[in-house]
C-alpha cells in the first residue's frame, strides 16, 4: 500500500537524509521511499523553507510494464525534431515503429556553434537556429518544464526526461527545469537511444511538399538544405511536429489545401531586472543559499490581460531570429541559473482585430511586420531596441543604462519601443508593470531593460485535426505539438506528441 505525506519542512541547507529520518518516525518500516513534490515558501520570509511531499510503500518500486508492439509497423516520418517530435518518435520505438526523423536544422553539437555564430557575428542560418534544429526552440530557453495543463502524461513526460539525463529532481521539483547546457546531453542521449532502436534523423533536411492519393498521404518530398539535394520518401502516415515558426511550412501547406484556421496570440518584450534584486522582492535580506527567485505575474490594469512568460532566473535575453530582416527576442539560462540578470516575456494578448481577418496568415504577417520594424529601426543587422522602463513610462529615448546592463549579445539599439509595438501593446504594457510592482516591488524599477521583441509565444495558425489525430484535409498527416496549435511549451508538446503516436499505434494495431 502507498501513503503520501505532505507538509514536511525542511530548513534552507538542511539535507534531505532528513525525509527519511521523518518518514521512519512517522511509518516505521517502508521498501520504497518517492519525492512526490517540493517547492519553496517563501511567503514569510522570517523562515523560508523548502516544502515536501513524499510516498512510502511496504512494497518494492514496481518496474514499468513494456508496451504492446506492432508485429507490422507502419513507415512513420516525424517532421520536427522539438518535444513533440521526439516524445512522438519515443512512443512510436515502445510501439515497434522506428520512425524517420526529419529535421530542417543541425544536430544540437553543430547547432550549438552556429547559433553562438549569430549571437556574436550576426550571421543567421535561417534553417539552423534557436527556432529550428534538433530540440526545438526549448533548446535555447531553460528547458521549464511547469506547464499549465493537467494532462495526465505528464508525470510520463517529466519522467523519460530524467531517464535521458535531466536531473532526478525535474520529477518533483514545483517549477522544474533542465538548463540549456544539460539539455544539449539530453537529446543526444534521446537521439541515440532512437538510433540504437532502428530509428533513424535526417538532419539539415526540409519537408517541400508531399504526394497524396485518394485522401491519402502517400511520399514526403525532401530537400538537403546545404546541397539543395531534392528526394522522396514513402510512408504510410507522417507526424507534422515542424514548431511555431515554420512560417514557410504554413504557407506550403495552405497552397496544398491543408485546412487551417487563424489564432489569436501574444506579443511584448524582454524585461530584464538584475537577479540580486528580485530575490531580495521575493525572499527579503536573507537570500544567499536559495535560487534565483523565479515569478510569474498577471495584470489586467487594462482592458488586454498582460502576463509574464518564460522567466528566467539568473539568465540572459538571446537573439532568436529564423528569418532574415527580422528581430526576435528569447530568454534563456542554464541549469545554475547564476548569472547576473534575471528576465521574463512580458506578453499582452493581442485579438484578431488588431491584425485582421482578411486572410489566413494575417496574424503571421502581424508578427513578422513586428520584427522587420524592430530591425529596420535598429541599423539593419539584427541589434534589438532597448528601452529602460523609467523611459518608456514617460515616453523619453533612453541615453544609457544604469545598474542593470543588457544582456542580448547581438548589440542594442536605443529606441523609443512606442515605434516599434502596436499601440494597444504600448499602452497595455505601461498599465501593466506598475500594477505588478504591487506584487513585486522592484518590478516596475526605471533602471530595468525593455528589449524587443518577443513575437514567438505560440503559432498564428492551427491545422485542423480531427479525433483520431489526422488532418482533415489528409488521411496519414498527423499534426502535433506548438507549430499545430495543440499545445504550449515542452511539457505540453511532448504530451502531445505521446498522444499522437498513441492514435498512430491505434490505427494500425488489428492491421
């Protein structure tokens, strides 16, 4: 039998042996000891904490029952290589289907030296980037695994995670992450338990178009990114895992009669605080050997809700372009989180009639007319125009930073953000800030950056799918994840993507 037990305390720096000291006391004998959850409260800050709940058994850990595998497996494609992709193609191995993984980008080691090529020398590979290649755009943003969904593969999501390498504490810890520099071991990790499987990646390797017969999806046309190399696959269904900005992909499927519908999204900047001073908001003096204090903030001082995202403790604002004559902000930190800044999207929700109706991609073009404002203004080579708050509440061109210096390595620009965002955006974002300093004092500091622009929250289209996970338009097409518009950060895509190969075994298992 399990029991949990909730609500044990522990102090900052005692060490964790004193769980089973407790549980002992409390249960006697026990044959397995669980983390379920632990978090930190901080709400008084005369005695910070960390919070623990736990299960116990009088039986061993139970080992994990393999799954039925199809004796004849269907040819199986994943177009993406993000977390619904991945997670998919793990699903898909535990199913005796070894799927081909296509990829328009690098692998994570190659990956790694050309995107730091452009946050140094600004030179951009529009199909290797912090949007494309192997992992996703969550690569480059701390690998945050809190999600707001309550879906139930989750707890499985968190856990093949740390059977790839994530740290054990991803599995219980309230707000988990990776940290971009393990995150890197832990798709090559991914990458060769699918190989050693009978899996297969095509890296450096764009989906162009596809071939079909009678509803049915029949080969996926390909094309070599850096030999302009064109071929041909034959499959029996496809996984279209291709992320939230594969713009080209949109279009390609529209001229295809992909049916699709518009969505509403968000979009705002990079506020950038130093990380001292919003651990001191959130813990008071006493902060050395906690954190890096995280927050998540909603405001709706004005009629468009403002929230954060994406925050990153101790980490750094990056460029995150994937085309040309575009700027595109991202935030990203590694597993420490020790570095001197701390920075969050702060996002307003925009609606459809701030962009229009008058055709499926006009949310994409919004966005895109955005960031080719953004880098028109800033001297054409990728540079992200800054703001200080205390400039952007009184409407001035800020001359210089103060106490908190920037940390976009691509080089910034001062200008007025006011001609850079929508109006509505504007306005939403100079209600929005003071009234979360309420919530947390600093937040609304003069000396914090404004960077522009973070236009990247979630996909501007959806393609329709129906039940059974299928395109409506296309037997065999199965769209997946952030890019399809069925989910929102890692851990939902990566659930999203175990669904899918889930409706994919189904299909095919009484063949």
């Amino acid at each position: 039998m399990v029991k949990r037990l909730d609500n044990i305390k522990l102090k900052i720096g005692e060490s964790e042996s004193k769980l089973l000291e407790f549980v002992r006391k409390k249960t006697g004998s026990f044959k397995s000891f669980n983390i379920v959850k632990k978090s930190l409260d901080a709400r008084d800050q005369s005695n910070i904490c960390w919070v623990y709940s736990v299960a116990v058994s009088d039986e061993p850990e139970k080992r994990q029952q393999e799954l039925e595998k199809l004796k004849n497996p269907p040819n199986v494609a994943v177009i993406g290589s993000g977390p619904s992709g991945l997670f998919c193609a793990l699903r898909l191995i535990e199913r005796g289907i070894a799927p081909i993984i296509i990829e328009r980008g690098e692998c994570v080691d190659d990956r790694k030296k050309t995107t730091q090529a452009f946050f140094e020398k600004r030179k951009l590979d529009v199909n290797s980037n912090v949007q494309f290649g192997e992992g996703g755009a969550g690569t480059f943003s701390d690998g945050k695994l809190n999600t707001q969904t309550h879906d139930g593969l989750n707890r499985e999501v968190l856990n093949l995670f740390k059977k790839f390498g994530a740290p054990e504490e991803v599995t219980y810890l309230n707000k988990p992450h990776i940290g971009s520099d393990r995150l890197f071991t832990v798709l090559k990790n991914i990458r060769r338990y699918i190989e050693e499987n009978g899996g297969r990646y095509i890296f450096n390797t764009a989906f162009t178009g596809f071939t079909k017969k009678d509803g049915t999806l029949k080969t996926l046309h390909l094309k070599n990114v850096k030999t302009g190399e064109e071929s041909e696959i034959s499959v029996d269904c496809a996984v279209l895992a291709v992320g939230h900005s594969a713009r080209d992909t949109f279009r390609l499927l529209a001229d295809s009669e992909i049916q699709m519908q518009p969505r509403e999204f968000a979009l705002g900047v990079r506020i950038e605080h130093l990380a001292s001073e919003i651990s001191f908001a959130q813990y008071g003096k006493s902060f050395i050997g906690l954190p890096a204090a995280d927050y998540k903030l909603v405001s709706r001082a004005h009629e468009r809700t403002v929230f954060t995202f994406c925050m990153c403790p101790g980490g750094v604002v990056i460029p995150a372009a994937s085309e040309e004559g575009g700027v595109v902000t991202n935030g990203m930190s590694l597993y420490s989180r020790n570095g001197a800044n701390s920075n969050s999207a702060l996002m307003v929700q925009m609606k459809q009639e701030d962009f229009g109706s008058d055709n499926l991609f006009a949310g994409m073009e919004f966005q895109r007319a955005i960031e080719k404002r953004a880098f028109d203004m800033c001297g054409k080579n990728y540079s992200a125009p800054v703001q200080l708050y205390g400039d952007f509440a009184c409407g001035r061109v800020s001359q210089g930073f103060k106490s908190v210096k920037p940390t976009y390595s691509a080089g910034t620009s001062f200008v007025p953000l006011a001609d850079v965002l929508p109006n509505i955006t504007v306005e939403a974002l100079k209600a929005a800030i003071p009234d979360m300093d309420k919530r947390l004092k600093g937040f609304a500091s003069p000396d914090a950056i404004l960077t522009g622009v973070e236009t990247r929250f979630s996909s501007p289209v959806r393609i329709l799918r129906k039940e059974n996970g299928e395109s409506v338009s296309l037997s065999g097409l199965y769209p997946c994840g952030e890019g399809s518009g069925y989910s929102g950060g890692i851990t939902s895509s990566a659930a999203d993507g175990l669904k899918t190969a889930e409706l994919i075994f189904e299909k095919y298992k009484n063949h």
